[in-house]
C-alpha cells in the first residue's frame, strides 16, 4: 500500500496531504476501465482523510487527471461520496469542503469534533476490526459498540473479574425443550470425536458459539488464514465457540477436505501462526494469549480415509481481540499512518497521555495525540467561565477593530515606529472584530521564538477567515513566512484541539514588513471556501472563546490577565457556597490553608451578608491585623473596616455583624478582642438582645500555616473552635507555585515547625487531596529560584526581569517585591531605584514603588511579607535573607507563594563575609 505524503512546502497553513493523480466526476468514474485504480484512488482520499480528522484537520491535494473536469458541472463521484458518507454518516457536508483551482481538486477537512451533548468518540476510524458474534452473524463493531465492549471489559477486570470461567457443558439435554445452549453442547461433544463419515450430517447448526465453513476452493490455506482472524476475534470477544472447516453450512453435512490438497500437520502449525500473531489490548496484569485448541478429525469414506475437518476451539477472553489493527489513520512524520491498537483503544477510551516522541518541535502537529495542557476538572471549570472570560478581557466591538491588549499595544508602538499606523491600514477595511498583539504568538503557544520577528497580530474579524500577521524586519519578501506559517497552523490546531472550536476554521498567515515603508506586502494566495469565513456574530464569539481555552494553557501576558480572571470567578463561586451558611450558623471559624483566596472570599462574603440580612454597610464590620490589608478591603467593600488594635480602643453600637479576617495574625495583647466580638454579634444582656434579636454574623478566617508570630492570638482553643468549616479543595494559583505550597506545607507538618502550630491545623493538610486540587484549579504559571546573590545582584536580577516583563506587556501595578525583615526596605529601595532608572524601556512614566496599602494603585509594592498579609499580586519577587541554619523556614516560602497568583521568583541572599 503505498505511504500518503504531507506537502511540506505549501503556503497554506494546513497540515497538506498529497494523493496524486485521481479521476473526477460521475460519467469520468464509471468509464474507468482499470477498476483496481478506481478503488486505490478511493481508498487513498479516504485513507487521508481519516488521518486529517484524526490530526487537527487539514487538506488534500489531488491533481486531475482528466483535464476537462469542472467540479460544478460533473461533481465528484458517486462511489467517493460513498465512501465519505459511510466515514461520517449523514455528516460528511459537517466536515467535508471542496475547492477547484486549475488542475488540482482540494478537499477541505475539518476536526474531529462533534458538537453532540454526551459521551463523544474520540477518534474516526473506517473499521474497528474487533469483531463480536451475534447468533450466526460476525460483526466488525462500529466505534461507539466497540468503546461500549472494552469498557464492559476494563469494568469486569477492575472489579476482579479478569478470570472467566472456563466452559464445560453440564447441561441435561431434554427433548421437548431446545435453546441456543444446546447448540453448544452438541458442538462440545462433536469436539471429542476422533473420526466422521463422509456427508455424515450434524445435530446442530450454525449459533452464537458454531459457525461451520465447507472447503469449496482450491486455495485452502488462504482462505483459511484470510477467515481466521475476524471468526477468532469474535468467539474470544464473545463467550468462545467453535470454528468447523470442513462442513456444509446449509446442509450441516460433513464434507472435509480431501486428503490430497492439504497436509494436517502444516495446516495447525499455520493455525496457530496465525492465530498467535493476532493483536490484543490487555487490561489485566496477567496479559493472556488467545487460549485455542485445533483439531483435525479425519474423515472417512466406505472406509477408506477420504480428507479431513478442522475445528478450531476458542475461549473467551478477558482482553479484547482485533482481528488486525484498527482501519484508523493519523498523520505522523509526515506520512499518513495507520494507528496500532493500543494507541487506538487510548485515544478511544481517553485513558493514557500521547505516547511520547510523536509531537516533536519539527514535526507537523497531530491533533489526536495533543496533549490537553488544561486537566479535565480545571477545563469543565474553564469551559463554564469562558464567554464571561471572552467579554472580559477579549470583547468585540460593532464598530470598529479593537487592539488588545493595551498595555502591549502601547509598548509595541512606542518601541516601532509606524507599526500603528501599518495595522489601522491592514485592518481598515473591517468594521467588527479584534486584533490581538504578541511579542510571538509562537512563543505564546509553546513554540520556539524567532529573532527576525518584531511581534505577531492575530486578526479574529466578521467576514474575514482569522489573519496571522507577521511584523518582521528587513526587506527580504519572504524571510519568515516560514515562521508565520506554522505558527498560524499550530494555533488553528490548538483552537480545535484544546479550545474545543467545533465550526470550520483556518487562519491565514500575512508577511508586513517594518521599517521599510516601501516594501511593498505580497500577499500568499491560500484559497478557502465560503464556510471558513467568520460571517455570524455568535462565530466569532465562540471561535475567541476557544481561543481562551488556547490561552489558559500557556504563559503570556493575555494568559496570566485571563487566569487571574478566572481564579476571581473561582474564588466566588466558593464564597457563594460558603455564604448558603449564613442563615443557619451565626459564628463559624473557617480554617483554611494557603493558596484558597482568603481575602477575596471574604469580600464576597461581606456583600452576601447584606444582601441576604437586608442590612446597611455600617452595620458590617471587618477586622484584620495590618492597615494594608484594611485599607485594601476598605476599597473593594462599602461596609466599616478596621484593624484589631483600633477595635479594640473603640466602641461599636452599630455593628451587627463582624467578619475576622487572617485571625491567625491577631494577638492578645490589647486584650481579648474574641470576647468583645462575640459580645457585639450575640449579646448577653437584654438591651442588646432586643436590638439585635436573632444575633449577628461572627465568621473567622484562619490560615495557621501562614501565622507570623508564635505570640497568643486569642483565638479559643482548636477544640473550641466549632461550629468549623475547612477549606482545603480549592487551589486559586498557578501550578508551579501550588506545588511550591504543597512543599513547604509538607515540611512544616513533618517537623511540626514552626512548633507552636495546632495538630488540628496540621492534619488540614493531606498531600492527596492537595495534589488533586492542584489538578483541578490551577492552570500554567512561572515559579523560578536564584540562590547565593548579594543585595546588589538581587535588585539587578529584578530590575532584569521587570525590563522583560514590562517589554511583554505587563505593567508595574502587576508587581510586588516582598522581604520578610522590615529594616530591609530602605537598602531594597535604594538599590531598585537606582538600577531600574539604568535599564532601556519605552515607558513613558517611570517606574516607582509603593507600600502593600497601595495595592489597587499602579507603582510596583515594596514591602514585608507581614504587610502584604493576605494580599496578592499576579507577579511577586520574595527576597530572601541568608538563615544561619541549615535551611530557610518554610513558612516563610510557603507565605512568599500564597502571595503570587501566577509568577513567582524566589531570590535567596548568600552569606556576608
């Protein structure tokens, strides 16, 4: 058979299969003389595409081989439109576009994604080739019956059911009563017999467990072989039964096969040949073979020995059988190639990562074995926010192209001259839609950067296909297409794969040329059909709302301004579980560990309270320890907010309800701040009963792990502190520095340091549950460590990556720098004012520092870990003392992640001489 080729020099951005010379056309088909070429052009097209469904989508290519053939006038043919429709039944029109250009026929295919509510087949296939018996028919299994049968199978085997039973009949044959099991007996008995006579005729027929075949050609052994398997697969797929060459299956007469055309010996060796090369999938531990018996019964005629019957006996089996590898396809290497059997029954079952090696940098992409970068819990999570997440921060105008995102776009057209005024020229004939900007949108998406390119602009319009446009330098025409290219077909592909994009997509790459004004843009010619144009509204909207999911995976500016959007929706959707509490349980202590949004729950909280007691802002009142965290919640909610020390000079006769924030940093020195709020929200004496009847709203957010004293907080003790809610399911930042939590929250219970921690706070942590919130919340993120830097490397190392970061994009009110000695400040100051006044940047304002009570402002926060308590940014920079003992204290890591949501950069001081 020979091997399909991907075109690797196409300028479209497809992955493009090249079939050769076919003949177009009804009337052009049915005059095809050589009927062996009809069925290979046939089985060619539907070879590729198969592997284009199976692969992200693509195109094939054909040449016409009958020059006069015109697509509108003579069609396709109606034995290729057959075989399309078999493929994709009553669906082929879904996925199937075509296009005439010239002498060449191309055909358009689109993903493999269904848009059915409900369980999905993951893959096409032309044939299973795993076979089952029902009553006298052998069937090769449609996907969905096959994907039905191995999990029936998984299921049997992973409740320890992996060992059939073994069939001996047992049964008491009864005249007047007949049924398909007696079949079986019969067929068990014909089993022992040691000879038959010719025309002999059989008990029984042909069922569930007997199929019986007459030797009526001369080429015996072929056409045993070519039998074999499918009969094979399905007995052992099915409950075992009995393969009888030799009998008549009308008849039931026993004619054997003569002495002289066959030899006994050989026939069971290549029985068994064949038989033991056949492909299984196990999903036991055991690994069975096909367990078999063959045996030749001779056959005798006026007693002289005329020939032979074989009969093979198969039993079941607690694997599955193919009776060759699946008719499924996939592009690999260039070359469309058939899936082995356990890569099938993977991709089917969805039960193993991609195997490794097929997705190399330098190969073209497969889409079927696209490794889902989102883990399932956090995709559902994902795909239940994404068009809040597409109007957030990717919204489409009606009016005109909107460049996203600012910051970006501002820091890209300070830095090239006349980039501006190039895009509004590209872009000027479109009236809806959104040109999102990159530094690479290769780099974006997980490949490699390219020098030679100033910065990518992804086109999403009404009326248009999506454009990839490609801002390079220099005035070389076509230096970089190459880039644009396959950067452009990378991201079609992740927009199907990950984004889960069900309608026809392409994106088209386009070369712009900076500085040069005069080099004139030659546009490539990519021709699409109508169906790929973006013409609807609701189109564009779902297309970028895939785009969303594409992003989500990665690390980039749009990504990290998505993902902190997505962990605030997150974060209130718990406190709106938490809050369903308020109306039964007036005082709750709420134990949480790091990482679950704290702060940000309790906001939310504080707006649920009003809006379920009906009560006015001054009736609330929140407390934390530090003036930052104050006057930061003081910004994000209308009701009175006040820090420990001040509620502990002051009287309250408004307050009804009192929410406690970060009660682990409190402490008792001021007096027994517990008492006076629970007096205020449940009052003992009558005056303050009858003004507050049904007693108020005391809740207390405590995160043991990240304490920063050892001092008495005046919390009641862990025993008393009921009635208690643990949040512990839910992580709100990126997976590397979740992991980094995990780590240090590892430590810290295993040496009980620091020693003054509660059990009852230790046992929250359970390193299982943790690692499956990680996988279920936290979406791609940065955590990188520097260690032995002095002050002065240390404040060069941020200054470095801030110039980085800020030339992505991102913006200083993304940023904090945290130290955990407060005397540090001034030196830090010093030195970081000083450096990042040296660096080279396009900003227009210049950089300046802020304390952790100017979180909502827009400078860089310099400050202590203990001011920035219960605050976060989506970048954080922790510097850190050298410790004179043998290692850094690990709640001090532990409180420098909680603080970053999506970059986190851990710089350790080395030790002064």
């Amino acid at each position: 058979m020979e091997r399909l080729q991907v075109d690797i020099e196409t300028h479209y951005a497809e992955v493009v299969v090249e079939v050769g010379s076919v003949t177009f056309g009804e009337e052009y088909r049915k005059r095809m003389t050589d009927s062996h070429l009809k069925r290979t052009q046939n089985s060619k097209i539907i070879r590729a595409i198969c592997a284009l469904l199976n692969s992200g989508g693509g195109v094939i290519k054909a040449e016409i081989e009958n020059r006069s053939y015109n697509y509108q006038c003579d069609g396709l043919g109606q034995d290729l439109e057959t075989s399309f429709q078999k493929l994709l039944p009553l669906a082929s029109q879904n996925f199937l576009d075509y296009l005439q250009q010239d002498h060449s026929l191309f055909i358009f295919v689109k993903p493999w994604i269904m848009k059915a509510v409900g369980p999905q087949i993951r893959i096409c296939s032309l044939s299973s080739n795993i076979f089952q018996r029902d009553v006298t028919c052998t069937v090769n299994l449609t996907a969905s019956r096959a994907l039905e049968l191995l999990k029936e199978k998984q299921s049997r085997i992973q409740r320890g059911r992996e060992n059939l039973p073994m069939w001996h009949p047992k049964k008491v044959l009864v005249s007047e009563i007949q049924e398909e099991e007696d079949m079986r007996v019969f067929a068990s008995e014909f089993f022992k017999k040691d000879w038959l006579l010719y025309k002999e005729k059989l008990n029984f027929t042909e069922s569930t467990h007997v199929e019986l075949k007459r030797f009526t050609t001369k080429k015996i052994l072929p056409r045993i072989k070519d039998m074999l398997p499918r009969y094979v697969s399905a007995f052992a797929n099915t409950k075992g039964g009995y393969l009888i060459f030799g009998v008549d299956d009308k008849t039931n007469e026993v004619f054997g096969c003569q002495k002289d055309k066959v030899h006994p010996l050989q026939l069971q060796k290549d029985i068994q040949s064949c038989i033991e090369k056949l492909p299984i999938f196990h999903f036991c531990s055991g690994k069975p073979n096909i367990n078999f018996t063959t045996k030749i019964i001779d056959v005798y005629d006026n007693d002289c020995l005329y020939g032979y019957v074989c009969v093979v006996k198969v039993e079941p089996i607690c694997c599955i059988v193919f009776a060759e590898a699946p008719d499924s396809w996939i592009i690999r290497n260039n070359f469309v190639e058939r899936l082995k059997p356990e890569e099938w029954v993977s991709q089917l079952m969805d039960i193993h990562p991609a195997p490794p090696g097929l997705t190399q940098d330098n190969d073209l992409p497969l889409g079927l074995w696209e490794t889902d970068p989102l883990r399932r819990s956090t995709c559902s999570q994902v795909w239940h926010y994404k068009k809040t997440l597409q109007q957030s921060l990717l919204s489409v105008t009606s009016q005109e192209i909107g460049f996203k995102p600012e910051s970006l776009c501002q820091e890209l057209f300070s830095e090239h001259y006349g980039l501006e005024k190039l895009m509004k020229k590209m872009t000027r004939h479109f009236s809806q839609g959104i040109l999102i900007f990159s530094r690479s949108w290769a780099v974006d998406i997980g490949l490699r950067k390219d020098d030679r390119v100033l910065c990518d602009a992804l086109l999403i319009a009404i009326n248009s296909p999506p454009i990839l446009y490609t801002i390079v330098r220099g005035s070389n025409q076509m230096d970089g297409f190459e880039y644009s290219r396959y950067t452009a077909l990378q991201l079609k592909q992740k927009l199907a794969n990950v984004g889960r994009y069900t309608g026809k997509v392409c994106i088209i790459p386009q070369l712009l040329h900076l500085p040069d004004p005069q080099s004139e843009i030659i546009p490539v010619r990519s021709y699409y059909p109508q169906a790929y144009v973006l013409a609807i509204d609701y189109e564009l909207e779902d297309l970028l709302q895939s785009l969303v999911m594409v992003l989500l995976c990665f690390t980039s500016l749009l990504s990290d301004q998505l993902g902190c959007q997505f962990v605030s929706l997150l974060a209130g959707d718990q406190s709106k579980l938490l809050s369903k509490s308020l109306q039964e349980t007036r005082e709750l202590f709420i134990l949480c560990l790091p990482g679950t949004r704290k702060t940000a729950m309790v906001i939310k909280i504080l707006e649920e309270i009003r809006n379920i007691f009906h009560c006015e802002a001054k009736e609330i009142l929140y407390l934390c320890e530090n003036d930052s965290l104050r006057e930061f919640v003081s910004q994000q909610s209308p009701c009175q907010t006040e820090t420990r020390k001040t509620f502990m000079r002051s009287e309250f006769p408004k307050i009804k309800h009192i929410v406690i924030d970060e009660a682990q940093n409190f402490c008792s020195e001021d007096g027994d701040w517990y008492t006076k709020a629970k007096n205020i929200t449940h009052p003992k004496d009558e005056k303050a009963r009858r003004k507050n009847p049904h007693q108020g709203i005391l809740w207390l957010f405590i995160d043991s792990f990240q304490a920063s004293h050892s001092r008495v907080s005046g919390l009641p003790l862990p025993l008393m502190q009921y009635p208690r809610k643990n949040i512990t399911r839910e992580i709100y930042h990126a997976q590397e520095i979740a992991m980094v939590m995990k780590q240090e929250m590892k430590m810290i219970r295993e040496k009980n340091q620091p020693q003054n921690m509660p059990p009852e706070s230790l046992v929250l942590f359970r390193e299982d549950l943790y690692e499956d919130a990680i996988q279920a919340y936290t979406l791609r993120g940065i955590c990188e460590r520097e260690r032995n830097l002095t002050k002065e490397e240390m404040a060069n190392w941020v200054v470095r990556r801030c110039q980085i970061l800020f030339h992505n994009g991102y913006s200083p009110k993304d940023i904090a720098i945290l130290y955990s000695r407060s005397e540090d400040r001034e030196h830090y100051e010093f030195i970081l004012q000083r450096t990042m006044k040296s660096i080279r940047t396009h900003r227009t304002t210049e950089v300046g520092f802020s304390r952790a009570s100017d979180v909502l402002g827009s400078k860089i926060i310099l400050d202590s870990i203990q001011q920035f308590s219960g605050l976060e940014r989506n970048i954080v920079f922790g510097l850190i003392p050298f410790c004179p003992g043998p290692e850094v204290p690990h709640n001090l890591l532990l409180c420098f992640a909680s603080k970053a949501i999506k970059h986190l950069y851990l710089l350790y001081e080395k030790e002064e001489l």
